[in-house]
C-alpha cells in the first residue's frame, strides 16, 4: 500500500488566491472506517478578511474562529442544509472555499471506497448518484467524503483521518470567474472563483456554458500565472 505524503501547514500559509489556484488538483482524503474517501479538488472560491462576500468580514466569533488562524486550518459551517469545507489562508479571516471535487479513485482509496462515498451521498430518489455528480458542489463535496462540521471546524489537519495530498497533477488551465451565491453588493464582482478548466462541466456551475464570453465573464490562466 502506498505511503500518501501530506501537504504540511506551510502548504497553505499563502495569499487566499494563490492557495485557491494551487489546491486545483489536489486531493482531498478522508478516512471513513477501514475506507479513504477521496477526491481531486476542481474549484475553489477565495475570501479575505477585508471584502464583504467573506464570513470573517462579519467579524471574530468563536464559530469564525478558524478564518483568523494560521494557514492550514480547517474552517467548516453549514450551508444550503448541508456542511462546507474551507481551509484558512494566509493572514487572518483569509481562506479558500472548497466548493467542489471529482471522484479519485488510486491504490489507497479503491473502488470500495468510491462506492462508500455514493452511499454517503445518494441522489433524491435514494439511488446512486453518478460518480461525476458526487462532489460537484461544496455541501455534496462534504457528504460524499463523510465531512461534519463538528468533527472537523477548527482542527488542523490528521494524517491518520483528514489531509491534503500532491498526487502530482499539473492542472493546465485554470478558469478565473467571479464566486457563487454572494449576494448583491457584498462583493459579488470580484473574479475570486478558480476552476480547473479540464473538468469545467463537473463544477458547481459551468463557467464554460453557453453564453459566458471570455474576457467579460471569465479569463483563462495557463499554469504558473
């Protein structure tokens, strides 16, 4: 079996945005009895402290108490009936939203435990939810790996239960967009959501779709930029 490396803290203690574009790739594992759950992370969303789509703009609660720790902290709340999963970035109130993944199926997290992961999350007639759709945004992300904000908000990361690994993936093009679900005049405008272009129809909300013009909607951005 082999050995996973996880991405240490240091990993995340960077600029939100620079953290959103390098967790593109990335997997996600999460041990759920004798399974690891996982999942290759295709988008983020970035916030900070001083924009008014983020939660730490609200101000410091106890509840928002993991947005102003150090980089590598995990930040988890309830929305749209279900959980979400963030990760704190550098400087305090700063974090990347996770707001969906694609199934990765390795030696270390086989077909079992995918098939754990459609059980965690089926569809609303109860049946199975294709693969594709599992995690295709941040509250079916969370169900289908088995995350609950009182398990994990505030943590850091375990590398016997929840981590963060670099399974080598060169995400080629990444897809610059404004976020999701922000209401009007909190920010809204800001292009703070990043996608990795090669799984753009299994994200949250395609910003490839009909319609959409590149230069007014969103900007490609090849690796490294």
């Amino acid at each position: 079996m082999p050995h996973p490396a996880p991405l240490p803290d240091s990993f995340f203690d960077r600029d939100a945005q620079v953290l959103a574009k390098a967790l593109l790739g990335k997997i996600i594992r999460h041990r759920q009895g004798p399974y690891w759950l996982s999942a290759r992370i295709i988008e983020t969303e970035a916030y900070y402290l001083d924009e008014k789509g983020s939660h730490a703009s609200l101000g410091y609660t106890e509840k928002r108490k993991a947005l102003f720790l150090d980089g590598g902290h995990i930040y988890m709340y309830y929305a749209r009936g279900g959980d979400s999963l963030n990760f704190s970035a550098q400087g305090p109130g700063n974090a990347v939203l996770i707001k969906s993944g694609f199934p990765w199926v390795d030696e270390l997290s086989d077909d079992n435990a995918l098939a754990q992961m459609q059980l965690n999350n089926p569809d609303a007639s109860g049946g199975l939810r294709p693969p594709e759709r599992l995690c295709a945004g941040q509250t079916l992300l969370c169900k289908a790996l088995g995350l609950k904000v009182p398990n994990w908000d505030a943590k850091r990361f375990d590398p016997q239960q929840l981590f963060v690994e670099d399974c080598g993936i060169i995400v080629q093009q990444i897809i610059q967009t404004t976020r999701l679900g922000i209401p009007q005049g909190r920010d809204e405008h800001l292009p703070l959501r990043f996608v990795d272009a090669e799984y753009a129809r299994y994200c949250t909300r395609n910003p490839l779709r009909r319609g959409q013009v590149e230069g007014r909607d969103f900007f490609f951005l090849t690796q490294g930029n």
